[in-house]
C-alpha cells in the first residue's frame, strides 16, 4: 500500500497502477517489463513497459508459476518482494541461508526494482558469483567487482521451481576507469546493511 493513500486513506492519493485498474476493471490485472540492454548483439536494445497486456514474444511468461508478494508487517513499508528457491553460478549452486524471519528454510527473499541499476545482495552472495573469475578483485570502497572484460559468468535464478538465466551481458557492466580505460563490473553489487535482506 502506498504510504501516502495509508496517511491519507483518500483513494484519490491510490498509486498511478492501482487508479489504472481501478477506472477499468476489464483491464487484466498485470504488467510486464522488458528492461533494455545497450551493446547487445541481438538487436534488443530498448525497454518496454506493459499494462494489462504481453510484450509481443513473450507470451509464454502468462504460463509460468504465479507466485504471491511477500507481505511485510508494516502497510507502510511494503515492497515488491518475492521468494527465490535459489542461486547458480556457472552451473553450480550457491550454498544459501535467509536471514529473513518466517521464511522457509532455504527460500531467499528478494526485493525486485525495476528502477535501479545495480542489484544488491549481502558479500557471501556476490563473492560466489565473482571471486572465481580470474583477474576478479573486490572494491572496498565501492563494494563491487572489478572483473576482466574479456571474462564472463553465468548466473542462475531459480523461482517458482523455474530456471531463469541472466545473460552474461547483464551480470556485468562496463563503465569508464579513472583514466579513461574500459572497467567491467559485476552488475550485482555488494551491499553491507540492506534495508530489505536478499538473503
């Protein structure tokens, strides 16, 4: 729930998502969306965001497992949380522990953000997804990987018993050194305190 519709509980202050359902209760209650890859040698290369409707080819996801929003205990800090059954890297799976109460034992609880760009997972989840890179060194003082560019890795979700493959392309970004020269991270950076857990 948003924060200022619970203050207020005026539904004119209903989010922009909600208010849309709302005025048309035909419209499938679902959105989709396609984030965009910059450099990417298949041609995708712009972001699409759905409301009530499938981004042409990829129908399939309406046949995949629905899965419900975690709720947190507070209305107000509500978040778009899910549960994740697991983690591959290169094939092999990352050992895991939640830290999150009331959570099943070994279900991970993610927090989706469409909004920002680099993911962040406590330090053992992003040292088993770059530490065996070689060449790989860990930032202190920006918390991420710094990797080879010529390097890449494979990771693996698994949700609702489903595998879903990050493309290589995605796992890592490369941006600009400090003398200008190509520095490739990992995209899934490392946070110390995280406000909600993905663990």
């Amino acid at each position: 729930m948003s924060s200022i519709l619970y203050a207020t509980q005026d539904k004119s202050k209903s989010p922009f998502l909600q208010r849309v359902f709302e005025q048309d209760p035909n419209t499938p209650n679902f959105i989709t969306v396609l984030l965009s890859r910059l450099k990417d040698p298949d041609g995708i290369s712009r972001g699409e965001f759905t409301i009530g409707e499938v981004v042409p080819g990829f129908e399939s996801i309406t046949s995949m497992p629905q899965l419900p929003v975690v709720t947190t205990i507070q209305p107000t800090n509500q978040h778009w949380l899910g549960t994740i059954d697991g983690i591959f890297v290169n094939d092999v799976r990352i050992p895991t522990n939640s830290s999150v109460l009331n959570s099943s034992s070994g279900e991970l609880i993610a927090l989706y953000d469409t909004g920002f760009t680099f993911p962040q997972v406590p330090p053992s989840l992003s040292s088993a997804m770059y530490s065996n890179i070689p060449g790989a060194q860990f930032d202190t003082e920006k918390n991420w990987w710094k990797l080879p560019c010529d390097q890449e890795v494979n990771i693996t979700f698994v949700i609702g018993g489903m595998r879903y493959p990050i493309h290589p392309m995605d796992a890592s970004v490369e941006l600009r050194g400090d003398n200008g020269s190509p520095l490739c991270v990992g995209s899934v950076r490392t946070k110390l305190s995280l406000h909600f857990p993905f663990c």
